[in-house]
C-alpha cells in the first residue's frame, strides 16, 4: 500500500495535457473572402496555360478531355502541392504530368485573404486538351 502512494503520483505526474496549436500561416482555406489571383487575371491565367502547354506527337488519334488539378496558393504567392483531383484517363499519363508540369510552373499569384488576412488557399483548376 505504501508503495502505491509513492507509484501512483508519479504516474500522474508524468501525464501532461498539452494543446497544440496551429499557426494561422499554416492553416489552409477553401472558402475565403478575397480568392486568389493570377496576375493579370482569368484570360492572363487562360493565356499563360495555352501558350506553356507542350502537346506530344500524335500517333493515333486521341479524344479531348481535361484533368482537374488542385494546388495551393501560399500567402506568398507561391504555387505548392500541385496534385491530380481527377485524371485525363489516357494509359500514358502524359496529359496528368503536363498539367502538373504547367500549374507548377505558374509565377506567384496574389494571395487570397480571410478575415483581412492573407492565407493558405486551396484551389482547383480544370486544365483542358484539345487534341489537334
């Protein structure tokens, strides 16, 4: 018994509880007040994607089709985490690493904001082929 009262608190004792958390930088929003943007705007992002999409050499021929990417805009502007929502569908890949490749290549839009904060923003993108 005695030694229970000597074991006991000191298991209690090195039961701490601590709550961590998140620094504002770190969280990542869907929804915000002010959305991101690329600069120049929609038709400068439209442009900047047509004129740095490379097309391989078509051996056969190849439906038109679109592969959803989602990225993150960092509160500096940087693109990161650029992944595949939902694929072209092709066996080759080719058109999923192109879109990657392209996103990735974005310079820095401005950042979105949250509550008169700039913050971490998660965006999806369709990124279309018309296969010529």
């Amino acid at each position: 018994m005695i030694l229970l009262l000597f074991v006991f608190p000191q298991l209690l004792s090195g039961q701490t509880h601590t709550i961590t958390t998140q620094e504002p930088d770190s969280l990542l929003y869907t929804i915000v007040d002010k959305e991101p943007e690329f600069p120049g705007g929609i038709q400068a992002m439209m442009n900047f994607i047509s004129m740095n999409t490379q097309y391989p050499p078509i051996q056969r021929c190849e439906p038109d089709g679109s592969v959803m990417v989602s990225f993150i805009v960092e509160t500096d502007g940087k693109i990161s985490h650029v992944t595949i929502a939902k694929g072209f569908g092709n066996p080759s890949q080719y058109y999923d690493k192109e879109a990657l490749r392209v996103i990735g290549s974005m310079p820095r839009w401005s950042p979105g904001q949250k509550d008169g904060r700039v913050v971490r923003t998660r965006r999806f993108l369709p990124v279309k082929f018309h296969i010529r």
